[in-house]
C-alpha cells in the first residue's frame, strides 16, 4: 500500500487550500481528508512499483522458462518423428 506519509502530505496541501474564514477547522478538516483519502485508496487495489517490478521480473523468467521448454519439447517431437521414420 501507499506511504503513510502520502496521505498526510496531500491532506495537507488539500486543507492549505481552505479559506481563511475557516482556518480553525483546518485540523479537522485535514485529519477527515486524511481519513477519506486512505478509505479511497484501500479500495483501489493498488500495488508499490516495487512490488510491480518484482511480479515483472518473475513473469518475464516464466517467459524465458516457457520459451525453453517449448525449444524442447519441439526437439524431442523433431527426434520423435525422425525416429518413427527410420523405424518404417
């Protein structure tokens, strides 16, 4: 999930745009926003880059490891062939 310090970062530059008539809400308002934010963002289903970075590394070897397997079932179904036909 995100940063923790996100949240308090962007309630803060949200509430710094309040109106001065207001400014003695600006810590409520700003601990709700806080609080609206992380509500929002737990529902997003959203993933670190380093965790996306991780799960691209790992797909990309199953990749490689399917490439090479394909390379070898295709040389055995090669030998398999020339095999039966020698046999005929």
């Amino acid at each position: 999930m995100l940063d923790p310090k996100f949240f308090d970062n962007l309630a803060k530059q949200l509430s710094s745009k309040i109106p001065t008539q207001v400014h003695a809400l600006r810590s409520e308002i700003e601990s709700n926003l806080k609080n609206t934010l992380q509500a929002i963002f737990s529902k997003l289903d959203l993933v670190t880059r380093e965790e996306f970075d991780v799960q691209a590394r790992l797909l990309e070897r199953a990749r490689e490891r399917i490439i090479a397997l394909e390379d070898k079932i295709k040389a055995y179904e090669k030998d398999k062939s020339l095999d039966n036909s020698s046999e005929k």
